[in-house]
C-alpha cells in the first residue's frame, strides 16, 4: 500500500489527464464544429436588411423609450 500522499497524487496525476485529454478532445470538436458552419459572410448585413431593422427594429424601440421616459417624468 501507499502512503496518503502517494496515493492521492496518482489518483490527481490520473484523473488530471484524463480531464485534459477531455479538455482537448472538446476543444478539437467545437474547432472541427466552427469550421463545417462558420461562413465569414455571416453577420455582414446588405443595404436592404439594414433599412429593414431600422424601421423595425430601432424606430420602435426610440419611440418606445421615448414615451417611456414621458411617461417616468410625468409621474414626478
């Protein structure tokens, strides 16, 4: 039998690699993952998807605001 701190020791050296080939076999997935589905135009918008998320994304969402901090200020 081993001491406590041999034993211990071996068991963290064990189960430390194990972790670490654990670690890097995910991070080889999410590499291989990002790879297959990223495509770099992702994200790049065009001039007409871009007036479509002004007018109905940020319009509303300043009017929103807008009337929101009217409605705060008159409260008061």
């Amino acid at each position: 039998m081993a001491c406590k701190n041999c034993k211990g020791n071996n068991l963290n050296n064990y189960y430390g690699t194990k972790l670490k080939d654990l670690k890097d076999s995910t991070e080889i997935q999410k590499r291989k993952w990002l790879d297959k589905n990223w495509d770099d135009s992702m994200g790049k918008l065009t001039k007409f998807e871009k007036v479509v998320v002004i007018l109905f994304a940020w319009v509303p969402l300043l009017i929103g605001y807008f009337y929101v901090v009217k409605f705060f200020i008159s409260l008061f």
